[in-house]
C-alpha cells in the first residue's frame, strides 16, 4: 500500500491522537532535536510535571524507544541525572542524491547521528535508476545493516518533482528520464522510495541547524554549476503547483542576456542561468582580465586576495547574487537567505556579508544572508533528515511539533 494510499485512509478515520501518545511523541522529537536528555530537561522544556514526565519516560523506555547512556555533569554536591537517549541501531533509512554527474549514497540511523558508509561514484552508461540502486545497496552492504532494518529511501535529483506523481519531471541533466525515474527505483530499491529536488533537500538539511531550526522560515539559494532556490516556510519546502517553485535560472534581471530558453550542454541561454550560474561567473572573470578558472577557485583567491581585479571580481559576484535575492524578496519576503552550492561555499562568509551590502543598495526591504553550514553533500543530508522524520511517523505515530 503506498503513503498516500495510506494517509488517506487515516484521514478519511478522522481519529484523534491520544494525549498520551502526543506527549510520547513530543519527547521523542525532543530527544532526536537535541540528543541525551534528562527527565528534568525534559520536563522543563515541555512544561509537564515531574509525575507526568517519569510515566513517560517509562513507557518510552518499555517500549524500546529510548535508553540510559549516562548521566549529567555535576558540579554541585548531589545525585546525577541520569540521561536518556533514543535506541541505535534498529531502524535505517537509505539517502542518494545525484548531482554533476555524480551520485553519493549513504545510510542514516533514525536515531540520529552521523551518516553510515558514504559512497561517491561517477554516473556511467548504465539506467539511472540501476545505478542508484546498486549505490544504495553498496552503502547497506558495506554497512552491515540487514534488509528488514531498512525503513526508507529519499532521494535527490537536480530537477522538477511531480507533486502529483511524486516522480522526475523536466530536468536539464536528466533528459528523457521525466516519468520515468520512480517505477524502475521502487522495484528495485525493498523499500518505500521518495524523489525531491536536490536543492529542497539541501534547504532541509540547513534547516536542522541554530538559528534556522528555531527560524523555520527563510530562503536557500544555490549557486554552483546551476542555480536554483527553495523557500522554506515553518520547516517545510514549498513546491510550487508543479514542483518548479525556485528554479529561478529562468528569472529574467536586468544585467543578464534575454535570450529564449534553448538547450544545451550545461543548461541554458539568458536570464539568471546566465548571470550567477558557473559558466556566466567564468566569463566574468576573463572579462576582469582574471585568469581562466571554476567561480569557487577564483572566489578562494580573491577572499584572500587585495588584487584589484581579484577584489572586483568577488564584488561583482556579490552584487549578482544580490540581485538574486532582491528579485525573490520583492515576492516573498523570507527575511534570510542562506547561500549553498560549490560558488556559495568558496566565497564564505565575506561573499554572504558582500551579498548583504549589496542587497541593502538595490532594496528597501531588509533580509540577513549567511553562508550554509554543510559544505559536503547538503542534499544527502536532506536526504537522510528527511527519510528520518518519515520513519519516525511511522515507527513512533504521527508528528507532533515539540515547541
């Protein structure tokens, strides 16, 4: 029975979660948000009483959920507390992501922690979805992790997602694959399998850290070989009507060619593509009199660099990205952006301060940017966060929001 299948038939019950499962849940996101806990700091974060909190963590505890893995540091004369932390290694799901003709793969424990047996390969002459499958059970292999251990797949692609067919629509690096990704995936993958856009993963990843857990609302703008965007709103992607929200390389702004939309090698001619995509920041630098290079190596230099073209350069870029960011602010106001993507990362927090200044010049509205936490593989992480949370609903009941 698919998800779907499945969440219409709980809905169409219309039964209400009991208030005792609701404070389970709640403890159990509590202690994945954060790690070990005591019945003391989970109480007070929760606002529930002593009574009600140790009949929790008993059950919990009962149920195989969560377990003692220490006590807390005391520095005061008195008993220690002692700490609880969700039980390891019963549950996995599986996390891919193809991007620039590469795919990585990892596995994920759904209580947390970091990902198991990362694998990177390039993509060859074989069907995709042969290739992410086999790169999927390699990780799972080489883990150790048995079959009936694994919960869930998510897996990132660099284009459009069906919402309503949850499969691969247009995408520029995966011509004559739209439609035609999922089935050949779910029959070979022994577990339920979600597709989303890369960068929508990416987004969910950050989303993970302070302040943009507590946020929950903001903008992720990637900037490497391609350009996209994702605009979160209260921890959740939005996907547009087609699953096409954020692919702003399309967005026509003043500075970059107006051309139509034709393919290529790469992408495409004109409009945002143009300006910030790898190819655009490349010409930009000949044009500066730089020497041939990939943005992100030149953007290294330049950080580091009081060459007045180096400088100009790294000028240049940021008020490009400002205008990104000025155009989706004029729409939808997300107050921050976080900058991803291989161009993003190498420019690091003096491309993201640069950006800010540049924003300010050419907006009235104001928005902080930042620079993305991840520097490897934000995607994958998404994928696994995300294929975590869809495994806990199910193992532990429906999500209840902590705060």
């Amino acid at each position: 029975m698919s998800s779907q299948s499945t969440s219409a038939e709980s809905g169409s019950r219309s039964t209400a979660t009991p208030p005792r499962q609701i404070k389970e849940r709640k403890v159990l996101d509590l202690i994945a948000a954060h790690g070990a806990m005591s019945r003391p700091q989970v109480r007070d974060a929760l606002g529930i009483a002593q009574p009600t909190a140790i009949d929790v963590f008993k059950r919990l505890e009962d149920a195989g959920h969560i377990q003692v893995v220490g006590e807390t540091r005391q520095t005061r004369p008195g008993p220690r507390a002692i700490l609880y932390g969700l039980v390891a290694g019963r549950s996995f799901v599986a996390g891919a992501n193809v991007r620039d003709r590469r795919i990585t793969a990892a596995l994920g424990d759904i209580a947390g922690g970091p990902a198991v047996e990362t694998i990177s390969r390039r993509v060859d002459r074989r069907p995709l979805a042969d290739q992410i499958a086999d790169a999927i059970e390699v990780s799972r292999l080489q883990a150790g992790v048995p079959l009936d251990r694994m919960a869930r797949t998510v897996i990132g692609v660099p284009g459009i997602v069906n919402p309503s067919s949850g499969d691969l629509g247009f995408s520029w690096d995966l011509p004559r694959l739209e439609g035609k990704l999922l089935a050949p995936l779910t029959a070979q993958v022994p577990t339920p399998v979600e597709m989303l856009n890369g960068v929508q993963l990416a987004a969910l990843a950050e989303g993970q850290f302070e302040p943009l857990r507590n946020r929950r609302t903001f903008a992720l703008l990637w900037i490497g070989a391609g350009v996209g965007a994702c605009l979160m709103i209260d921890g959740s992607p939005i996907p547009g009507a087609s699953g096409a929200a954020g692919q702003i390389g399309y967005t026509p702004v003043p500075g970059a060619p107006m051309l139509p939309v034709s393919p290529r090698a790469g992408g495409f001619d004109g409009d945002l593509q143009g300006l910030i995509g790898a190819a655009g920041l490349r010409t930009l630098a000949t044009d500066l009199g730089l020497p041939a290079g990939a943005p992100g190596t030149l953007l290294r230099k330049a950080v580091q660099s009081i060459n007045e073209q180096s400088q100009a350069y790294l000028t240049e870029v940021a008020r490009r990205i400002a205008v990104a960011c000025a155009s989706i602010a004029s729409v939808v106001d997300p107050g921050l952006f976080v900058l991803q993507g291989a161009t993003a990362i190498a420019g690091g927090a003096e491309l993201a301060q640069r950006v800010e200044k540049e924003f300010t010049k050419m907006s009235p509205l104001q928005a902080s940017v930042c620079i993305g936490r991840i520097s490897e593989d934000p995607e994958l992480h998404g994928a696994l966060e995300l294929g975590r949370s869809k495994a806990r609903d199910n193992r532990w009941g429906g999500r209840v929001r902590a705060d």
